[in-house]
C-alpha cells in the first residue's frame, strides 16, 4: 500500500494577499500540456512498482527541476473572485457552494507545461483551477482544462505515456517509434488525442471552456448519489485562436491577454453541471458521454482581481482533486487518487525549495479617478 504525504496546502493564509516534449510539434504540445494535467497533483498505484514518487520524478526528468514551481503547469497567475450558485445544483448535491449566496474563490489559470519561463505559443492546454471556500465549511477543489477527455485511464498508463514521449538523449527529441509503438498497445489513448487535437481552440483564457475530466457524484440531502461531470463555460463569446502571421508573438501573449481582458472588467463563468445515466463510464476518463445529457446551469463563477504569483495566494495551493465537500464525492475512477498522491508529492517538494519569482508579472492597478468607477480585477 502507497502511503500519501501529509497535504499541508490545508494550512494556509486566506484571504489571498492582493498584492516537454520538443520535437513533436502539435502532438508533442498536446501531450505535454495533457500530461500536466494529470501532474496536477498519485496515490493508488500499483504496489511495489509504480509509486507517486517515480511518477513526479519522471516529469523532473522530462522538464529539468525549478525551484519552488510545481512539477507541471508551472506557469500561471492568481485569479480571486466568487461564486453565486442559483440553486439548481442544490436538486443533486448537499455541498453549501450550491446554496444561495456569494463564496470567495481563489483560483490560477495555467499552461500545461512543465517548464515556467518557456514562451506561449497557443498550442498548450490551458487550465483553470479553483479553490471554493463557502463561510460554513467544506472546501471544494479542482482543476479543469480546456481538452473534452484525458489521454489515459490509468496510472500505469500515463506512466507509460510520459516515458514515450521523453526525449531521446542522443538526439534531444522523442524518438517517434516508441509513441508508435505505445499508441499501438493503448488505443484507448490513440482515439482520446484524436479527440484533443480536433477540439476548437479558443483565442485566449478567457473564453475557453474548462472542463473537469474525472467523473464524481454528488450526493444530495437524502443521501441519493448521481454520476456528474463538470465544466467552466465562459460567458465572453467564443473567438477561434488564430495562428500567428509573421510578427513573433510576445512570449507571454496568453497571460498578457487575460490582464487586459480582466482590466476591462470581470470575467464570468457558467458553472455547468453534466448528469450521468446508467451505463456512462465514470471510470475511464478517456471516454466522453454521449450527447444529449442532462446539463443544469448550478451558478455563476466571477472573476475580477488578478496578480502574479506570492505569498499567501494560489501559489500555495495544492488543488487537489479529492479535497471535496460534504454533497461531493470521489468516484470509482482510478485516476483520481493517483492525481491526488502525486500532487501532495508536487507539493511537498516545492514547499521546501526557494522560491523564484514568476515568469508572469502582473502590472500594479493604475489608481483610480476621482468620481470615475473603476474596472476589472
């Protein structure tokens, strides 16, 4: 039996302060940036042989070691805000984030890569994670992306995936046989990157769609459990990323984009809650439900207060996937107590390490003028 770290991301300030793979081209980024969503935080794995100590090293070995960054989506910025549910959720789900009135949120959006000082470049899976802390109690976390499934349904699996997507050190680039050769015996995997790499890609943070890839179940008031999936839908209309034309782009357009998205005003996010029938996987995260199923709109996520990563804010965060409150519960989907070991693992690490200052610096809030209201975050 694997023995899981002690989450010390439970003990810290609040509020906030306000203050990989080269080579492959758009797989390549696709696999870093999905690979980095599973390294978000791994527990039962297979005993004696694949540990969340070996699965962290591995992303260490795939990116280098920086100080102080967790071990993948290393590059990000603090979002805070709140949530207002409607009500609708409550139908499900006893967690008090679903009952009526504003929850603070502390919250990071992120590139799927493992290295924080590399330049964005538009292929990368984008990520939103979220901490809800309603005043009654009962935490809730998570992390979503911007792909419709994961490339994996198990740990080993992803294991086997990072290890045939490193880079050859003769070459400093992954040797294309062994993705071949890997995608042979895990069709599972071959068919879920058709399904990342068709996805439309949105021209920024800000109008993405951010989905949650494991399964869970919500429990209601009279201890009734269903199936659920979840996501973030942006309220900005949708824009389709356009590929670069000649001019380079700035190595941090991405995140450049959302500070002045934010300086215009908040951003906003329907919570949209996707109900399970009998018969949908809830434990392969490689396989999407079908179409047509019940989705309800739980509420509204707002975002207006953005800064660079420090102290006391979300750089101090572990978001793990299996911190849930009371009306929300964990599934049979295996992914998710490897995430969660791996991710205290990530945590522990960087917790005793120098902290570097981040890549993505926000500018300081100009003061406002008199008699004009100020915007955005």
């Amino acid at each position: 039996m694997i023995s899981k770290p002690p989450d010390r991301s439970r003990y810290r300030l609040w509020p906030p302060s306000t203050g990989v793979l080269a080579g492959l081209g758009v797989t390549g980024l696709v696999l870093a940036g999905v690979a980095g969503a599973f390294a978000y935080t791994v527990g039962l794995l297979s005993p004696g042989a694949l540990t969340q100590t070996r699965i962290v090293d591995r992303f260490q070995a795939v990116n280098g070691i920086h100080p102080g960054f967790r071990r993948n989506h290393a590059k990000g910025v603090c979002v805070t805000g709140t949530f207002a549910g409607n009500g609708a959720g409550a139908r499900l789900s006893r967690a008090a984030v679903f009952g009526s009135g504003a929850v603070p949120v502390v919250g990071r959006f992120a590139v799927g890569i493992g290295k924080p000082f590399l330049p964005d470049t538009g292929a990368e899976v984008r990520s939103l994670a979220l901490s809800f802390r309603p005043a009654s109690g009962g935490e809730w976390r998570t992390g979503m992306n911007d792909i419709p499934v994961f490339p994996v349904n198990t740990a080993d699996g992803f294991y086997g995936l990072l290890a045939a997507s490193a880079a050859d050190p003769a070459t400093g680039k992954p040797d294309p046989a062994q993705m071949t050769a890997f995608l042979g015996t895990h069709p599972e995997t071959a068919r879920a990157l058709g399904l990342i790499k068709a996805r439309p890609v949105s021209s920024g943070f800000a109008d993405a769609r951010y989905n949650g890839l494991n399964a869970f179940r919500f429990v209601d008031s009279s201890g009734a459990s269903t199936p659920v999936r979840w996501s973030m839908v942006a309220l900005d209309p949708f824009v389709a990323q356009v590929p670069p034309s000649g001019a380079a782009r700035e190595p941090n357009y991405l995140f450049d984009g959302l500070v002045a998205r934010l300086q215009q005003g908040p951003l906003r996010y329907r919570l949209v809650i996707t109900v399970g029938q009998p018969g949908d996987p809830t434990n392969d995260a490689t396989l999407p439900w079908p179409a047509g199923r019940e989705e309800i709109d739980a509420g509204t996520l707002t975002l207006d207060h953005v800064e660079a990563e420090g102290p006391g804010n979300c750089r101090d965060i572990n978001y793990d996937p299996l911190v849930l409150p009371d009306g929300i519960a964990t599934s049979n989907d295996p992914l998710l107590s490897a995430r969660s070991a791996a991710y205290s693992v990530s945590f522990t690490r960087r917790a005793g390490e120098p902290k570097t200052p981040s890549e993505v610096q926000v500018p300081a809030r100009p003061p406002a003028t008199p008699g004009v209201p100020a915007t955005g975050g």
